[in-house]
C-alpha cells in the first residue's frame, strides 16, 4: 500500500516545495543609476571597496525583494528605498546571512505622526518619526519620509531615524527589545555591556556627553541612539567614547573608525 501511495506522496511534497520556494520573490537587479545617489549621500557605501559595494547592492535588493514599502499619502520614490534599504543595511552588513524576519512592511508617511498614527502630533502626543509597530501593527516599521531623508541629507549631526528603529528591530531578534542584543553578543560581554550602557546613560542625564539626550531614557533608546553615532560618526566616537566603540564595534562585526570615509554633498 506504501509504495502505492508513494508516486503521489512524492508529487504533493513537490507541489509544497514549488509553492514554498516561489512565495519568496527573486531579488530584482541592482539599477545602475541608484549608485549616483549611494555614492553621494551613503558615507558608509562610499567608503567600501569595489567587490564590498556589490555585495551592499546585493543586500540592497535582497531586501526589498523580502520587505514591502508603501506611502502613506505620500508617494514612494527610487530615493525612499535606497535610503530604506541602505538603512536596513548597514547595521547587519558585518554578518553574512542576516534576513528581517520580524519586518514585513515599512510605511512611509510625509513627516512626523503620533501613537495613533495620525499626522503631526498635537500638543497631548509626542511627534514621532520612527517607531517599530506592535500588536495588530507587529512586523511593521513606520517612518518618517522627511527624517528618513534628514538622515542622508545631514550626515554630521549623528542622527538617522531609519538606521535608529533597524537597530530595534536587529536587538529584537533575540526575542526582546531590551537594548541588550544578546544574539550579537558572547555571553561575557553581556554584564559590560549592560554596565556601559547605564554610565553612559548617566552621562547624558548629567549633561556631561555629546550623546543625544534620547539615548538617556532608556537602554533600549540609548543602543539605538548610540548605534546611529556608531554608523555616522565612527571615528568621533571612538575618539570620544573608546570603550563604547569597542562594544559597538563586537557587536556589529564592524571596525569603521579604521575606512576612510567620503563625505560628499
């Protein structure tokens, strides 16, 4: 009766290979004209050797073939998703095989919004410009175009919304948002980390750090705030807090106070 059945058997398991296989979408080619705008406006693309840029572009495209981006109001343009793309980039680039699993949609609204994801927040709401979405919004990243774009525009002030809520979602994979990415990190370098992160945060709430003050309200915030430092002033943070660039440094595979990084209007 088994060997019977087994022609058919065989047959349903290809149909569910077929049908798992193809609800992946392939990744589309990289568009040459995109690497005008990398080249510009990205510092950590621009830094990269040749045969480093196309495996930036691959990941570029391998994500946007896995994560949706849809405009809310506003309309998605070839720019929102370099910048969207590179962002989600550039804090796992140090790691071969890495795959958002906890994102399946980045909505862009036109500026800022508050909790209920109405625009501009009134005076009861804080105005937001990124935020990782839970509940009935889980596996959804929502942003602000106008910050998403300040981030590359402005490449200075140590401040990127999209690589800041990335960062969220890479310390979640761990199962928790705790500003404690322990998938990233070896088991020893846990209790520093979490002891660095509270005297830095004292720092801040004392005045006495070039820190965004952000990163003084939480641990969760301040893995955040200081990893947009990280990955837009490297060598200034390093020069400033070396201990914290150390850290940062394991934890993203990445040493980039030591490439020469191409700013360019």
């Amino acid at each position: 009766m088994l060997l019977q059945l087994l022609p058919l058997l065989l047959l349903v398991a290809i149909i569910l290979f077929i049908v798992f296989a193809t609800r992946k979408k392939k990744a589309q080619p990289f568009p040459a004209d995109w690497r005008v705008v990398l080249e510009r406006k990205v510092p950590f693309y621009a830094q990269l050797p040749q045969l480093q840029k196309k495996r930036f572009e691959s990941k570029m495209m391998q994500f946007l073939s896995e994560v949706t981006i849809e405009g809310v109001q506003t309309e998605v343009t070839d720019d929102d998703r370099i910048y969207v793309a590179a962002s989600a980039v550039i804090p796992i680039f140090g790691f071969e095989n890495w795959s958002y699993n906890n994102l399946s949609t980045v909505l862009l609204y036109p500026d800022s919004f508050n909790r209920k994801l109405q625009f501009q927040a009134d005076k009861e709401g804080r105005s937001i410009l990124g935020m990782v979405g839970t509940g009935n919004m889980r596996n959804q990243m929502i942003l602000s175009k106008k910050a998403l774009h300040h981030g590359f525009d402005n490449q200075t002030d140590k401040h990127n919304t999209a690589i800041h809520e990335f960062v969220h979602l890479v310390d979640g994979t761990d199962g928790m948002i705790d500003g404690i990415p322990e998938r990233l990190l070896d088991k020893p370098y846990v209790l520093p980390w979490v002891n660095e992160i509270h005297r830095k945060m004292e720092e801040i709430n004392d005045d006495e750090s070039d820190i965004r003050r952000y990163g003084g309200t939480s641990q969760v915030e301040f893995f955040a705030v200081a990893s947009e430092y990280f990955f837009s002033r490297p060598k200034l943070l390093k020069r400033k807090h070396p201990e914290l660039y150390k850290m940062l440094q394991q934890c993203f595979n990445q040493d980039l106070a030591s490439k020469d990084y191409k700013k360019k209007a």
